[in-house]
C-alpha cells in the first residue's frame, strides 16, 4: 500500500507543478471521486495541502537566469 500510495503522490506532485489544471480535477485524473479527500491524503502523506503545495513550486522553480554550466 505504501509503494501505492507513494506513486499516487509522485503523480499528484507532478501535475500540480507541471499543469494548470484545478486541485478537483487532479484528484479526478488519480482516481479520487472527492476532492476533499484527495486535499486530506495530499497533505497526511506530505505534511502541505496541494494548494499549498502548488503555491510552493513556483518557489522551487530555477530562475531563468540559473546557468548550468558549474554542474560537474
């Protein structure tokens, strides 16, 4: 189940940095029929609400200017 639930996550993280789509239809898209209960498994195995979640990745989003060539 955790291995389940962990995929769940990964996906949920990956549409709510990468799409514009609403919270409820995210949920919809991994199966969730509500989106209440969706916003309660988000944030019990994440500790943040995926609007809350959301509003963090533009914080985590590299700025245009980062240059990538001092990477090893």
């Amino acid at each position: 189940m955790e291995l389940v639930h962990s995929r769940l996550i990964s996906e949920a993280s990956t549409m709510l940095d990468g799409s514009g789509l609403q919270i409820a239809a995210v949920a919809e898209a991994l199966g969730f029929t509500d989106p209440a209960y969706f916003s309660r498994f988000f944030k019990r195995l994440t500790g943040v609400s995926p609007r809350a979640y959301r509003a963090g990745a533009v914080l985590r989003k590299p700025s245009a200017d980062t240059s990538y060539a001092a990477w090893p």
